[in-house]
C-alpha cells in the first residue's frame, strides 16, 4: 500500500477550514488504495477510464461517490450513467445531450461540470464563452442532467503567476453565472480547480473542489 495517510489527513484538516471539497484521484490505483482512505473517512473519488471505473465500482463500498474526472467519449456514457455522482469534464453540446440520454433510460438527473478552457495549451479541453453561453441555453431544456458549476485545468507551467491569472479568469466567470447554476441546479454552484501540484493557489481564487491524487497515492502506474 502506497497511501500517503499523513498527507491526506493535513489536507483534509486545511480543506475542512476553508470548506474545500476533496475528490482523491484513484486512476490506476488498486482498490485496497481506495479502501485505505475510505476507512478514514474518504467518500469522493476520481477516474479517468470508463471501463475501470466500472469495474471499481461493482468491487467497492456502494456509499462512494464516484467522480468521472477525465475526457468522456460520447458513446462511453451510457456505462456509467446509471451511478456516476458527478461529470468533471462536459466539453460539448454532443456530449451534454448524450448524458441527458443515458440518464433518461436509467430514470436518472446526472451532475455535471461544464469544463472551461483556461490554459494556453491545445493539449487542454474546454468550452470557450461563445460555446459556455450556447451549452447554457440548450442545458435548461435537458431534463435529466443538472449543471452544477465550472472546471477547468490550469497550464502545465511552474509560474504560478500564469495559474493564478487562469484560475482567477475562470472564478469570474463562476460568479458571472452563479446565479444561473443556482437556478438550474438547485444546489451549491461547484467550482472545481486545482490538483496535487497548484491546489493551494486554486483554493485562494475561489476553488470549492480539488482533485488530488500523487500527494496520496504517489506516482500513478500505467503500467497494468
């Protein structure tokens, strides 16, 4: 076991004081990982592959909220519709409009994330404003998913200057439609920014959930 229980519980302490959700990313991590911070009370956690998120959640406690925190392929969503607690990454009107599909025939209101591109990298994903105001419009008349606030993953740099202004563009943006995820949601608007490496930064301009995974679990192994 590789679980980092110190790290997790000086982070845990630090997000309980600024009211900071922590979503501990398992990808790749074996399932006696996942179990050892759930037996200290850990309940949200992150995949970036269908296929082994699936297969996680059948193996493990019911009570865990599973996060889909990666690039989700339309014609993936129907496996984890029925059970998913939150969509990270909804990038498009294609995909929205499958979610709210899938969800449908499992008699489900799926959350989602509307993923906003902030960094200066065609690596990232993202809606740009023009794509945010279009998905917006269509998402009030989809009735089984619930947008309920922003991501976004800042640039892959050591200037934290560069992350604090993308974190920063993206918070105001959070705040311009707040109010209309409040409405449409009927819950807490999410603002979701930050990893293992700029989560600090991310909590200061506003994040309200962090997705965490080397500082808890090391290294990640692809090799399987």
């Amino acid at each position: 076991m590789s679980v980092n229980t110190v790290a997790y519980k000086e982070i845990i302490d630090q997000f309980l004081l600024t009211d900071t959700t922590l979503v501990a990313v398992s990808k790749t991590k074996p399932n006696e990982d996942i179990l050892a911070l759930y037996e200290l009370g850990q309940r949200d956690f992150g995949e970036n592959y269908v296929q082994e998120l699936v297969d996680k959640a059948a193996a493990l406690p019911k009570d865990i909220r599973w996060h889909f925190i990666g690039h989700l392929q339309s014609n993936k969503v129907k496996y984890i519709a029925p059970f998913v607690h939150l969509i990270h990454g909804v990038d498009s009107l294609k995909l929205l409009r499958e979610i709210n599909k899938q969800a449908a025939k499992c008699n489900r209101v799926v959350p989602c994330l509307l993923q906003i591109y902030i960094a200066k990298e065609e690596s990232k994903f993202g809606l740009d404003e023009s794509e945010l105001a279009e998905i917006m419009e269509e998402a009030t008349s989809l009735t089984n998913i619930s947008i309920q606030g922003f991501m976004g993953m800042a640039s892959f740099t050591d200037n934290p200057e560069i992350i604090q202004t993308e974190f920063s563009y993206l918070h105001l943006l959070f705040q311009k439609h707040k109010a209309w995820i409040e409405t449409n949601s009927s819950s807490t608007p999410i603002l979701s920014m930050g990893m293992s490496g700029d989560y600090s930064i991310a909590i200061e301009q506003g994040s309200t959930l962090v997705r965490i995974g080397s500082l808890l679990f090391g290294a990640r192994n692809y090799a399987k």
